[in-house]
C-alpha cells in the first residue's frame, strides 16, 4: 500500500470542501501552506521508512487525523473560551 497518495486524498478532499473555507485559509497566509506541507513531507518521510508496514499505513493516517483533529479542537477551545 505504499502507492497511497496523500497528495490526491487531500486534494480530493478539498475539492469536496472547498466551498466551506469562506476564505479565512487564504487569510492565514502561506505560512499554514508551509506547515501543512511540512505535515506533508513527515508523512512521506515515514512512509517511505524502512520499517513502514503496508498494514501501518491505515491506522497511521488515523491517528495522524485524530491528532491534527484534536490539535484543531483545542485551538477552537482556547479562541471561544
């Protein structure tokens, strides 16, 4: 399962959101472009390991998920408290 493309999941996926951006990421400046390209590249680095399992691969991204999710969260929490 090392073809999967990150790349075109979130592409993909931002075509399915894109409308709901409003405007505020482009707000935010090319420095979340970096930061996201920097998740990006960790992403592939660990991908590409020498230990990296085509069974890893699933849960993986979850967690990534799960973590950028709850990261995001607590941002949220911390702006409306």
């Amino acid at each position: 399962m090392k073809d999967f493309n990150l790349k075109k999941y979130l592409a993909e996926s931002k075509l399915l959101k894109e409308e709901m951006y409003g405007g505020y990421i482009e707000a935010m400046g090319p420095e979340l472009t970096d930061a996201i390209d920097t998740i990006e590249s960790i992403w592939f680095r660990w991908l590409d390991g020498p230990e990296t399992e085509p069974e890893d691969i699933a849960p993986a991204i979850s967690d990534l998920r799960l973590y950028l999710m709850r990261r995001i969260d607590d941002l949220e929490a911390d702006a409306l408290s």
